[in-house]
C-alpha cells in the first residue's frame, strides 16, 4: 500500500484494534466485548474521543503481529504483550456511523476511529455494534 | 405445554440406613450434595462473578491501571456492581464482567448468534444497548438508584434466559 493509498480508506480494507486486556474478550466463544472499542474520555491533551486502530490490508501475519509488538506493546506504559486483535472491515466503521482517520504516527498504518456521539447510551450502542462485528484472532 | 423434569426423586436423598463407616461418609456426602442442588440455580454464577468484580475492582483500583489513562475503578463502583449482581434475575445467563477505562465494570452477554447486550453503570446512571441482528438494535439510559431497567430485563430474560423447556411429546 503506498503512502497515498494509506491516505484513502476502502470500505473492504480490513482494520485491526490490538487487545491487551484478557478481560475484553472471550478466546473459547471467540467474542470480543464492546468495551474493547471503549474511545478513552476527552482530555486537554485528546480533546477528541479516539479509538486507536491499524489498517492491515494487504500485510501478512507475522507483519501485524510485528506492528503490535513494535508500536504497541513497546510503546506501552506496562510493556502488556498483545493478546490478539479484533478485525473489523472499514465498512463495519462506516456502517456504526463512524470514521476512521488517518494518523501515521507512531507507524504509517495507525488510525483512530472518530465520529463518536455526545450521547453515552449512542457511545454504548455503537461500540456494542462494533463488537458484534468484529472478528477475535488470537496471537499465535 | 411445558414440563418441568425433576432431576431425581426425593427417596434417593433419603436413604440412611447402613452403619459402617462408608455408609455414613456416604450420607454425609449425600447430604452435602442435597443441600448444594437446593440451591438457587443462579447462587454458582453469582458468587463467581461477586469474587470477579471484587478482583477486577482490586486490579484496576489505581488511575491508568490500563497503561494507558483509564480512570481508577472506585470502590463505590465495585459495590455498585455487586448490588446489581444481586438484583439480577436468577434464571439469567450469567453475564461476563469487563473493566472500562472510565472507572465503572460493564456487564456483556452475548450468544452464538452474535447477539449481544452491554450494560455500563456510570456514577448516576445505567446506559445500556442490545444488538439483537444487524437490523435490530435498541438502547437506552434510566437512572442507577432504580436499579435494572424493566425494558431491560424482558430483553435479557427473552434472549439469555438459562431456562430451557421441553416440550412433553417431543
């Protein structure tokens, strides 16, 4: 994908939330839970509700597991490995009335999603419907 | 037509005349396991999520417990959860306890048909939202003193009830 693809998303481009927490999903019913799609609470610093996701199109395994280890777990306070991911397609985004932003940093395929509503029950809803679309994959 | 199906029969229960040392480890064995099935049906999933919330309230009880900039799950919060632990109905399935990064434990119940139900108790409030099939969503907020909503309830008792009938005949 070259840098001006990476600046345009295709509703079949498949986009992936890494999940560190055991608790936000159920690895024998294969669920990933709502509360993983959880945009944190605006701050001075993010004043903007945001749910950090990658774009793996087109990129193998071993490569999307090396972008979580590199850019998310090394990144990370705790050094939490990644437990899998939840994959969604950009459709499924765009369908819960949402966007997915472009943000190359830290790496050229990060995104947030954003669009998120004011209201806390629309929040619920639409992460509820995220989760209903996602598909668990565990890290080998 | 429904049939409810008795699991055994009382005389089994009852039966307590051996005197060797086997037979009465046998009675008392029996008694404890008598007294575990007269149980309510829904006691196990309670007390095991009781000892959940009360685990995840410890492990998430300092601000940024996510590594990232979660806010701290307050004891307030933990005791919120249990109460409506308790009030749950008991012939629900159980429900999975999942910490938020706003310092509140959601409870998620979902089927093998992707329906799901996430329920959030904030500070004052219980925001809830169902999706039932893509096209059938339903969502709402009622405040946290009420406890479980009634719309809420019917939905979960229709979807996610662990009861299961059989049908005499079939």
């Amino acid at each position: 994908m070259s840098d001006s693809a990476l600046q345009e998303v295709d509703p079949q481009d498949r986009i992936s939330r890494y999940l560190l927490l055991q608790k936000h999903f159920d690895a024998r019913a294969k669920v990933v839970f709502a509360q993983a799609f959880k945009p944190p609470r605006p701050t001075e610093e993010f004043p903007i509700r945001q749910t950090s996701v990658y774009r793996t199109q087109g990129i193998d395994e071993n490569e999307i597991w090396g972008i979580g280890a590199e850019y998310v777990t090394a990144l990370h306070s705790k050094r939490w490995p990644v437990l899998g991911r939840a994959d969604l397609t950009a459709k499924d985004v765009f369908d819960a009335g949402l966007l997915i932003v472009p943000n190359p940093d830290p790496h050229p395929r990060h995104a947030d999603i954003e669009g998120w509503p004011g209201q806390e029950e629309e929040i619920e809803m639409k992460i509820t419907y995220l989760a209903r679309k996602a598909l668990l994959v565990l890290k080998p | 037509m429904s049939l409810a199906v008795a699991r055994t029969t009382e005389r089994i229960w009852v039966s307590n005349t051996g005197l060797s040392q086997e037979s009465k480890q046998l009675f008392r064995v029996m008694k404890g396991t008598r007294i575990h099935a007269n149980e309510p049906v829904s006691l196990g999933w309670k007390r095991d999520l009781y000892y959940c919330a009360i685990e995840i309230g410890q492990e998430c009880a300092q601000a940024g417990w996510d590594g990232y900039g979660a806010s701290a799950i307050a004891p307030e919060a933990v005791t919120k959860t249990l109460e409506l632990i308790a009030e749950l109905p008991e012939l629900l399935q159980a429900p999975y306890l999942v910490p938020s990064p706003e310092g509140y434990i959601s409870f998620q119940w979902h089927d093998s048909e992707r329906r799901i139900v996430s329920v959030s108790p904030k500070e004052d409030r219980l925001v809830w939202a169902a999706m039932l099939a893509d096209d059938d969503s339903q969502y709402g907020k009622a405040p946290l003193w009420k406890g479980w909503p009634q719309v809420l309830i019917d939905l979960l008792q229709r979807y996610f009830s662990n009861v299961r009938f059989c049908i005499a005949g079939s």
